[in-house]
C-alpha cells in the first residue's frame, strides 16, 4: 500500500488552494475521530477570511514539492466534528501517558500516515528533534553537525483523549491503564495538574482507584477524596484497608470526614472509627483490624476452603493465626505448615505457640524495633485481655522504618 509519512508542524499554517488554484486560506488543525487505537483525520480547520471552516479531508489532496506539501480542497464541504479532537489544539504541547515509559511526556510534533484509505497519526515526537523541527532550525543544525535527539512514541503506546477544558485525559476503557501497576499510576497521575489528575482519578473503578490512592502522598490522597462525590469517596475509602483509610479520613477536616463516614456501610464505618480513635503514635493507629484467625480445633480443609474462597491480601496469608473459643491468641500457623499438613489436621497440632504479639496501645517505637529483631514478615495485635484485635504487616511496618 503506497503511503507517505509528514510530520504535523511541516503543513501548518500552509496555503490552502481550490481546485482552481485560488487561494482559500490556510490550515490550522486537524479534527481526527476518537478512535485512540488508529485516529484517522476527519476534516481540516482551514483560516478563510470568511473565519474558520470545518472541512471534511476526503475532498482535500496533499502532494509533496521539494521540501514543502502542497494541499488542494477540490470540494469544501463543511461537517460536524462531534466525538473528535484537533490535533494542534488538544495534542501539540500537551501532557501525555507514555504506557511503556511509565511517564507523562510532552508532545513536540505529531507523525501522520497518508495512506489510500486516508490519514492517521501513528506517532508522537518527544524528543528535542520535534521541538527544533517546529522552530525551523532542525534541518541548519543538522547541516553544520549539531545531532539532536529524537524521539518517537507508537500512538499505540499512548493513553490520551481530550477534556472539555482542552487537556488530555484518559480514554473511558483505561485498556491500558489496566496493565499499570497501582504505583506506576500514582506516581503518573501526580505529574499532572490538579484538575487532570482529578479527571483521571476519577475515571478508575472503585477497586482500581483504591489501590492507586493507596500508593499516593498524603497531600495527593487528600486532593484526590476532596475532589470526588461523597458516594465515591465514600465506595474507594471502603476498599482500602481499614487502616489505610482512617489515615486519610484523619487528614480531612473533621466536618468532611464525618460526612464520608455516613455514607460507608455500618461495618466499615465502625471498623474505622475504631482505628481513628488510637493516638498517633501508637501502634492502633496504623494497624489493619483486617486478620485471618481460626480456633485451635479448626481443621486444615476449613482453612484451606476459607482462603480460596476469599482470596486474602497477600500479606494477611504470612500468618493464621490461632485462637482460643474466648478468641484470645494462642499461636500461629505459617502458610508453609498449612499447605504440608492434612486435611484433617487441627490447627493446634501445628501452630507455633511462642509467638510474638504487640499490645494495640504500645509505641510505634516498639513494634520497629520488634520487627526488626525478630525479622517478623506480620505481627498480631491484641487488647490486655490477649485477644487478637488487628494486625500489622510488613507494608505498614517498611513506612514506619523509614521513617526513622
């Protein structure tokens, strides 16, 4: 298939002529559909001392002279450019996701494809190279020996659309956003402004957003819940980890706290409120009262069938940890231990009964220090009656040490 490739920056502002010759104006932009896999160039914005016209690019002819485009409209027809974007406009200079990279990239040209079945943008110029392209000066630096980079990204490799205030957010799929890791994305939506980060944020389903807020800086995490509903607030914070959520609602004001609160179900408001009522520099404060524990007559299967069905947090399996019938801790089981041992085996024949608990009200000093000698992977934490309250693991734990 014949085709020519152009870069964006060599035919703006060019003449555009009538199938007569005559001068009709210039080109201004590109209106291309929003197809984010293959954006296909829909119509021309053309300058006419009439003011701007929106035609469709079906009529025009693009030829190459020399270095320069000739672009002739033999037809102006003009149409309605709903559920596009322009490229000049919503894409040149602007922010983009860079999927590969893992970064947010800034557009200096844009790479077309004209083909027989028409023109798409199959790349975009991030490199230096772009930038002098649109100056005028590539080409003179080139001639007396000065390299300058470039650098091109696959329009494939991109996550972009257009929002109503002219910049680029992400496509209402997020296909590929999907395949971002939580803190890969948090650190992606921190390089934008506030209102795109907003837009973008609040795209991601309740699940997806949970996890990503999860990995932000507090400052970004308090923006990010500010700026939703209170039902979707309220939906994100219910699933995080309890903990992880009493420490934003602890970072609101106490009005707005309260306010999301309300909205949470019963179980999840008073698991909450129960975290956010520990002084801050106690261990109640940042422990989960997420934990996985068994009487010691329970056996082996009933474990076993419990965590397939329900499919824990990774770190919440380190550990099962073994209760009396009054629910006080006893001991505690390694994943290990449960997976070699039989199905018929209770959990009293296995379990560790040295082991190493916190009191909720102890120091957060303590529990650093605890870890660290005992090199635990998760800790249970009790009340002074010794039954098992909450947990903390090694996530919770690293923060703490570093911030030491």
């Amino acid at each position: 298939m014949k085709y020519t490739s152009l870069y964006l920056s060599r035919i703006l502002n060019n003449k555009v002529f009538t199938h007569e010759y005559q001068i009709m104006g210039k080109l201004v932009d590109f209106v291309v559909t929003g197809d984010i896999q293959n954006p296909q160039v829909v119509a021309a914005l053309i300058q006419t001392p009439d003011g701007i016209k929106t035609l469709a690019w079906k009529n025009f002819v693009l030829t190459q002279r020399g270095s320069s485009y000739h672009i002739t409209c033999n037809k102006p027809e003009e149409i309605d450019i709903s559920k596009c974007f322009l490229l000049k406009k919503n894409v040149l200079d602007k922010q983009i996701i860079d999927i590969n990279g893992r970064k947010v990239v800034r557009v200096n040209d844009i790479r077309l494809a004209v083909l027989t079945t028409g023109t798409f943008v199959v790349a975009v110029d991030i490199g230096m190279e772009g930038l002098m392209r649109r100056l005028g000066v590539a080409k003179f630096l080139k001639n007396i020996g000065i390299k300058v980079d470039g650098q091109m990204i696959l329009w494939s490799d991109v996550e972009t659309l257009v929002s109503d205030n002219d910049n680029l957010v992400l496509s209402k799929t997020y296909d590929k956003l999907s395949t971002l890791h939580p803190s890969d994305l948090a650190d992606i939506i921190e390089e934008f402004d506030t209102n795109t980060a907003m837009k973008i944020f609040s795209g991601l389903d309740n699940a997806r957003g949970a996890d990503v807020l999860e990995e932000m800086e507090e400052d970004t995490q308090i923006k990010m819940i500010e700026g939703l509903s209170k039902e979707k607030a309220a939906d994100i914070l219910e699933e995080m980890p309890s903990d992880e959520a009493a420490d934003i609602l602890d970072g609101l004001e106490e009005s707005k706290a309260e306010e999301l609160l309300s909205e949470m179900e019963e179980e999840s408001r008073v698991e909450i409120r129960e975290l956010m009522e520990y002084d801050e520099k106690v261990i109640g404060s940042i422990m989960s009262n997420e934990f996985i524990a068994f009487t010691s007559d329970t056996a082996v299967e009933t474990v076993v069938t419990y965590l397939k069905e329900n499919r824990p947090e990774e770190g919440l399996m380190n550990y099962i940890f073994v209760t009396s019938s009054k629910g006080k801790l006893v001991g505690k089981v390694s994943l290990r231990d449960l997976i070699l041992a039989g199905e018929k085996d209770q959990l009293k024949s296995l379990m560790h009964k040295d082991i190493v608990y916190l009191f909720d009200d102890d120091d957060i000093d303590e529990l650093v220090q605890v870890v660290q000698k005992y090199n635990l992977l998760s800790l249970p934490i009790v009340d002074h009656d010794l039954v098992i309250v909450g947990s903390v693991i090694i996530h919770d734990i690293l923060d703490e040490i570093m911030k030491k």
